[in-house]
C-alpha cells in the first residue's frame, strides 16, 4: 500500500506558481489579484507551439500552509486560467 505524505516545508518560504492561460497580460492581473497583498515576481516561462498558451512563474513569499493553499484556490477560480501548477 502506497501512503502519500505531505511534504516537509519549512515556512516562511518562497514558494512558486504556475500559471497557464490563453492571455498573458490577464494572467498577470489575476496573479497580482490572487496573491495580494503579497507582491509576486512573475516571469514569462513558456509559450505553446502554436501560440495559444502560456505559461507564467510566479514566485511569492508565504508564512504557511494556508496562505500558500489559499493563493492556489483563488489562482484556480478564474475561468481563464487553464491550469495552475
């Protein structure tokens, strides 16, 4: 039997996201959105062959867990974000 635990992370840490959509410049308003009051630093980080997507890092310093997770949920509730990592 596989047991999966979670991973020891020590906080406060930086912690990076990514982000993939269809509209790099809306990616980063909703990265700014959803990490405020934080202040990430977002690199482009790849496009798709045929230039419909890409991809955005963005790194941010979190406390915890929840702040961390939180960030992620709000990430995964715009509908033109296609994923996030």
């Amino acid at each position: 039997m596989i047991t999966h635990r979670k991973p020891d992370i020590d906080y406060p840490c930086e912690w990076e996201y990514t982000v993939i959509g269809a509209d790099e410049a809306r990616l980063r308003e909703i990265i700014f959105t959803a990490c405020a009051p934080l202040v990430p630093a977002i690199a482009h980080s790849r496009t798709s062959r045929r230039g419909s997507y890409c991809s955005l890092n963005a790194t941010v310093r979190v406390d915890d867990e929840q702040q961390r997770d939180a960030i992620f949920s709000r990430l995964q509730g715009y509908p033109e974000v296609k994923m996030v990592i």
